[in-house]
C-alpha cells in the first residue's frame, strides 16, 4: 500500500510541474467521484444532486497545528469547499483573498472550507502565508499529495490551484480548475448551501 501512494505521488508530482494549465474534464462513477481526460474545462458542475459522487476519506495532518488530524468528517452535514494549494503558487496567492472572504460571507450558511496544501518544501513558509494573509479556516499539511487518494486517485492534470465544492452529503457539486474570485466561488456555494438545507 505505501509503495502505491508512493508510486501515485511521484505521478501526481511530475504532472504537477506544470502549474494552472489547461484543466481535464471530471465525472461521477458509480457513485464515487473520478477525474477523468480531457474535456478542456476548467468549470464543471454536477447537478441534479442525484448525479453527484462522493469522494473518500480525505485526512491528514493540520498546517498550523501539526500534531492534529483533519478530517473532512469534522465537518459532516456542511457544504465544504476544497482548495489545494500551496504558497509556492502564484495564483494560489492571489485567490488567497476571494477564498477567505467568501468563506467569511458563508459560513454561517453551515458551509466550511478546507485548504490542501500540497508540493511544500517548507511547513513553516506555508505556515507564514495563512498567518500573512488573514487565513480563518484550516488547512491540511500535504507535500506528498497523498490526500488526493480520496478524490478519486486521480488529479485533473494536477492543476494548482484547484478548488471542489461538496454539498452537505461531500458529494462534488462543482470543480475548478484554475484561480477563483468570489464572483466565481460565491454563488455557487450559497446555491448549493441552500440546497437540503436545515433553514430551508
């Protein structure tokens, strides 16, 4: 099994290397959620809910309080949306902004956010960068990109930054692959906020 995650994280890495390129399509099997090649689309929404896929046990390590797991089950009844990172990224740097405020503008709609911060050379320069840049909601310390098993044990052509929308049941209402701004990001979480939801 390490020799799998290993072999996947070399794969992942080397297509990595090439940061915010054209994104590949992405579709629900069988109930759990694959990406898939290539559409060409950087947007990709899944409705109705019924077409949606979950992803897996993503878990691992927090940035900011290492010796503490995150779960995407803490969060459990909540619209969750995933954003891999990483400081070393220039677009990662500046969605940084948009990502907190639309956190901050959604929150109490029961919807969380969680950072995946992925390829970092150094735990205290990503530590630096949440701390620089007002980060409210919790990140997970990934170098090795081992959480993104759960999505399905592929990656979009490993496109940083990416970000996923979950609905309240984690299942992928929407994926982007490319630098978001709250035009882009706000309206989808509070549709799918409002979806199954307890205020409804």
């Amino acid at each position: 099994m390490k020799k799998a995650v290993a072999a996947l994280a070399v794969l992942l890495f080397g297509a990595a290397a090439a940061a915010c390129a054209t994104g590949k399509d992405a579709v629900a099997q069988g109930g759990t959620f694959q990406f898939v090649s290539p559409g060409g689309k950087t947007e990709i929404f899944y409705d109705p809910p019924a077409s949606r896929g979950t992803v897996g046990d993503l878990r691992g390590p927090s940035l900011t309080e290492p010796r503490k797991v995150l779960s995407l089950h803490d969060f459990d009844g909540k619209v969750v949306v995933l954003n891999l990172w990483g400081q070393w990224c220039g677009p990662c740097r500046g969605e940084v902004g948009y990502l907190e405020s639309v956190y901050q503008h959604t929150k109490d709609s029961g919807v969380a956010f969680l950072g995946i911060d992925v390829r970092e050379t150094s735990p205290d320069k990503a530590r630096d960068f949440v701390l620089d840049n007002h980060v409210s909601y919790p990140s997970v310390y990934d170098p090795a990109m081992r959480s993104l098993v759960a999505l399905g044990g592929r990656f979009p052509t490993s496109v940083i930054p990416t970000t996923l929308v979950l609905d309240r049941k984690h299942r992928v209402a929407a994926v982007f692959l490319r630098a978001v701004t709250v035009t882009d990001l706000e309206p989808v979480v509070k549709r799918v906020a409002a979806e199954d939801s307890p205020h409804a």
